[in-house]
C-alpha cells in the first residue's frame, strides 16, 4: 500500500507518472473520449465495461476490455472512473482491493449538486478513501495530463515532449484549454491535473506536489475555493520561494461565488483575502486564461525586470498616445529619455509627422522604405542603451502588405526584429495590431513567436503582463512594489 500522508491520501507519483491505466465506463455515447485520448500513452491501457453493446466498439480501438477492474492481470496506476454516480463507490472499493495508485472521477453528480443523495454519495467516497489511503482526483473532474508519456484526456492536446510548466485547475474546461493554447503561445507544460469536487484531493495536495516536482520550473493555479486555508498558505508560501506560482481565483463576486457553488461545491472566499495571500507568498496574480498564459510567457523568458521604466514606438501618433495611456494605467513608467539617446536619435529621425519623446512615434509607412528596418534598428539600439529604459515595447502594424514569397520566405523586418530580441538584455515585446488585415497579424505574431519574440495581440495583454513580472521581480529582490 502507499505510503500515507497526514493529510490522509498517499503519494501522488503513481497517479502523475503512471505505468498502466484502466478506463472504467468509457462508451460510444462520450465517443469513447477516453481511450482514444490514451491511444498516445506509452503504458498499458485497460477498459472495464460490463455492458456488451460497447464491446465490439473498444474491440475496434485495439484495447483489452474486463468485466471488472480486479481481472486486469497487473497492476494498475491510475483509474478513469466515468460511471453513473451511484455505481463510484463499488469502483473505490475495487481501487482500493486492487491497491492501484490514484483514480479520478470524471463523473458528476455528487456535492455540487447540493442534493442529499449527491452529498451522501461523495461522503462515502471520502470516507472509503481516506481510510485506505487512496488517492482520489474529484468527482466532476478530467484528472491529470502528462505530455511526456502521453497521458491525455483530450485528443486536441500535444504529446511526446514536456516542459516546465505545471497547471492545477479546479475546472476541466479550463485545464483542457490551458493544456491545449499554452503550448501554442510557447508555455509547454510538464503536468496539468484537473481536480473539480476536491473531495478528497486538493488544491494544497497537487501544489505540493508539482512544488517537488524536479521537471515544474512555474506552476499555474486556477482556484474555486480551498478547504483548508492555513495549508493552503503554508504550502503556497514555500513553494513561492522557490518557484513562481501564478494564481487565477474564481468566483470572487456575489453571482461568481454562486457560480463556484453549483460548479464544484467550493465555499465562497474574499477577493481581499486572496490578494493578500498573493502578496504574503509573492504569487502573481491574474484575472483570466490570457493572463495566465501571457505572464507565463514573460516568466520563461531570462530577463528579469525589477523596474518599471518603459520605451516604447507606436507605429501612429494616435497608437502612441493610447499605448502610453495603456501602460501608464497599468502602473508602469513611461519617461523621458536621456539627453544622449535624444541626440542619437536627431542624426536620423527624419519621419514625416513623427516625433521622438518617448514613445516614439513613426509611420508605419517608413518601415516600407529601403532603409525602414535599418532604422527601426537604430531605435531600438538607443532604447537598449538609455539608462531610463528598463523594458522596451515594439507596436508592429502587419505592414500593409502581403508577405512575398510565401508563409515560410525570409522577411528583412522579422529578422531584425528577432536579431535584436537575442541580443538585447532588456525584455522586449512586439504588440502586432490588426492594422488593415487580422490575417496578416496573426501570420505576423506567429513568425515572430517561431523566432523566440514575445508578442502580444493588444497593448492591454502586454502593460497587464509586464506590470505583473515587474512586482514579482521586486518581491524577488525584496523590493517592495508600489
């Protein structure tokens, strides 16, 4: 048997690093969601289905079915549970016989429900468990996803390499979202694990876990309610030392804490309280999934910023006023240059309509002329040696123009833009605006990022990413954010 924990559950590698998993219930009707998922896991995989009309369906997927989870002739790490609710507690006793490592509960049905058969329901669950020591992820959940040997619960998420980054979502749709966007913006994720009731396991459990977890560099949390507070912040607190921890609380208004209730049976908690938790363990905190990603983003990036002095090029006079605008409400900085930068800059800044206090404001026109990306170089050398300048921010229009030569032919801008993103030792970021064509900025922001440039969409998304690594930074340093 695992060994037992004082918080009553067992250790959770089996579940995370599982060898064999069995799928107990998966059916035609969830289009046998589960094994196909597991189709990419490098282990064994099981089905247990007693009902005959969905045999011949998991026959043609290739995998081995039992009639009960006692039959499988070797050990089993981690159980997928998606049974009718009243048939969980005969799989926890099963789990239990067969001393397996961990078994999420997809289904639903139990507190969140606030009915009295769905409470005595999950009662039982977790009075089975914890007197056995099981680990159970849920009820109401999709469990855990590890890239790196393929263990997935949706068929849209990546597989066959890991990375730094650790997710505990209380919600699947947000976990499966995370899993499958993140990656997509660069964030490749070591393990994710959705854990919906928190019956038995919680938040605490799963931050603890990816706090020792050599392969979690950053760790995402997105959080309905916790049931132990103290825990909580002991634990949030040690591991903030030693890795960011990145929060995103739901339900923190009157209508979202009843949303929380119905949705996983979470107990309401102040936003106040919450903030003060952040501060205390120097946790960022964010208020949506883009937050979430784009602050990850910045964090795995090596360039620190305790500082939140900005230079910033809008690529019109009405983009730069509103791009000022944008960061100076975020909080952050935008100052005069030096003297010397502004001297530089004379010998060659010949913009028709364009100006260069900071921001500095160009025509997204020059960057069409002979000498255009040449020039934007010299700008951005000046802002990478002003002393007043911690960060630097590119606004980038999609040129007005289509790229020549096809998606994958050499662009003179791009290039030096990502040339000058590895040099600098400042951040650095390129906000691609729609300018004339959406198309072309989303194909614009893609070869950036498959240049190693952090881009964002908006002006909003960076100022509200960047002020946030700023304050994590000082707290880092011990510096006390204004």
């Amino acid at each position: 048997m695992c060994e037992v924990a004082d918080t009553g559950i067992g250790n959770l590698d089996r579940v995370f690093n599982p060898r064999s998993v069995a799928v107990v219930g998966d059916k035609r009707a969830l289009g046998f969601m589960w094994l196909r998922s597991l189709s990419s896991f490098r282990g064994n995989v099981w089905s247990v289905q007693i009902d005959p009309n969905e045999l011949p369906g998991i026959r043609e997927l290739g995998v081995t079915n039992h009639l009960s989870l006692l039959d499988i002739p070797e050990p089993v790490d981690y159980v997928i549970a998606a049974v009718p609710r009243n048939v969980a507690p005969k799989i926890v006793e099963d789990c239990i016989q067969k001393r397996v490592g961990g078994v999420c509960f997809f289904t639903s049905g139990f507190a969140e429900t606030q009915t009295e058969e769905g409470q005595r329901l999950q009662r039982q669950i977790v009075d089975m468990a914890r007197q056995s020591g099981l680990n159970v992820i849920g009820p109401n959940c999709v469990g855990v996803y590890n890239p790196k040997i393929g263990l997935r619960h949706s068929e849209a998420q990546q597989y066959g390499g890991g990375g730094p980054v650790g997710f505990i979502a209380q919600s699947g749709t947000h976990a499966t979202l995370f899993s499958i966007l993140a990656p997509r913006s660069g964030v490749r994720i070591s393990k994710s694990v959705s854990y919906g009731n928190a019956a038995v396991l919680d938040s605490t459990d799963f931050l603890e876990y990816l706090g020792a977890d050599s392969e979690t560099e950053i760790i995402g949390l997105y959080v309905e309610g916790v049931r132990d507070g103290r825990r909580f912040f002991r634990v949030a607190r040690d591991v903030g030392r030693r890795k960011p921890l990145v929060i995103w609380k739901g339900g923190e208004t009157e209508a979202g804490a009843r949303a929380t209730a119905s949705h996983t049976g979470a107990l309401a908690q102040s936003a106040d309280v919450w903030d003060a938790l952040a501060d205390q363990c120097g946790a960022i905190k964010v208020n949506d999934l883009d937050g979430m990603i784009d602050v990850m983003r910045m964090l795995l990036r090596p360039k620190p910023v305790k500082e939140g002095r900005v230079g910033l090029i809008g690529m019109s006079g009405g983009q730069a006023v509103v791009l000022t605008d944008t960061f100076a409400k975020a909080g952050l900085d935008v100052p005069l240059l030096t003297e010397e930068s502004y001297g530089r800059l004379a010998e060659f800044f010949d913009i028709i309509g364009g100006s260069y206090r900071n921001p500095l404001d160009v025509s997204s026109t020059f960057l069409l002329a002979a000498d255009g990306a040449a020039s934007l170089m010299k700008m951005l050398e000046i802002l990478e040696q002003d002393r007043h300048v911690d960060s630097i921010v590119l606004e980038l229009f999609p040129v007005i123009r289509p790229f020549e030569g096809g998606e994958n032919a050499a662009d003179p801008l791009l290039d030096a833009i990502a040339e000058f993103d590895r040099r600098s030792s400042k951040p650095f970021m390129v906000v691609v605006t729609a300018g004339h064509d959406e198309v072309l900025a989303v194909h614009a922001r893609g070869r950036l990022q498959d240049r190693g440039v952090l881009t964002f969409p908006r002006f909003e998304r960076a100022a509200y990413a960047l002020r946030r690594l700023v304050d994590y930074w000082r707290y880092r340093e011990g510096i006390n954010p204004n």
